[in-house]
C-alpha cells in the first residue's frame, strides 16, 4: 500500500426502493460516515 492510501470502513444498509435512485443514475454523489466518524462523498458510480 502506498503511503498516500487510506483505508474507509463503512457498512451499506439500504432497500431495493432506496437503491433504485443510485442504480437508474439519478444520483451522483453518496455520503457515508465511516466507522472513525469521518463524512465521506463517494461517487454513486461505485455502487
């Protein structure tokens, strides 16, 4: 691993319903907080 890495451990808890938005492409940024309380903006892309 590089030294400019960083690992971000979050859990995804979300309904068929609630992931449609995200799977359609009708958004395009998802925030989570991960498991050290930091706020991440994580491109929907990845989901």
């Amino acid at each position: 691993m590089r030294q400019s890495d960083q690992i971000f451990q979050f859990s995804l808890n979300i309904s068929y319903e609630d992931f449609l938005p995200y799977y359609r492409g009708q958004v395009t940024k998802v925030e989570v907080v991960d498991t050290a309380g930091r706020t991440l903006w994580i491109s929907a892309r990845h989901f």
